[in-house]
C-alpha cells in the first residue's frame, strides 16, 4: 500500500503555475476545485494524487464552449 503525500496550500500553488492562495479558497469555497481535508478548523490539506487527478481532467483539446 502506497501513502499518499500531504499538501499545504502554498505547495498546490508550486505545482499549479500561476494559482494563488485566494484563488484555491474560492475553489473550495465554488466547490469546483481538487477536494481537500480540513482536520482542524483552520488546517486545509489536499492530496497529491487529488490534485494532480484534478489537474489532468481539465484537459482540453480544443477552445470550443463544451
């Protein structure tokens, strides 16, 4: 069994090129970005694997409105 890896915010926003702290709260806030743990009230972590998984289904192949 593999462990996932924990992420802080500040560590979502170095792998996702040019998303900020506030634009990952309204994320979560919209329900629209990856999902996250909150085990205290101020904790947020993501998972890895999550955020990348959440990454990859934004694919586009074209500029259309789906």
């Amino acid at each position: 069994m593999q462990i996932d890896t924990y992420l802080s915010p500040a560590q979502v926003m170095e792998i996702i090129p040019g998303i900020t702290r506030a634009g990952l709260a309204q994320l979560r806030y919209e329900g629209k970005g990856p999902a996250y743990l909150k085990p205290t009230a101020k904790l947020v972590v993501y998972k890895r694997s999550v955020v990348l998984e959440w990454l990859e289904a934004s694919a586009r192949t074209g500029t259309a409105a789906a």
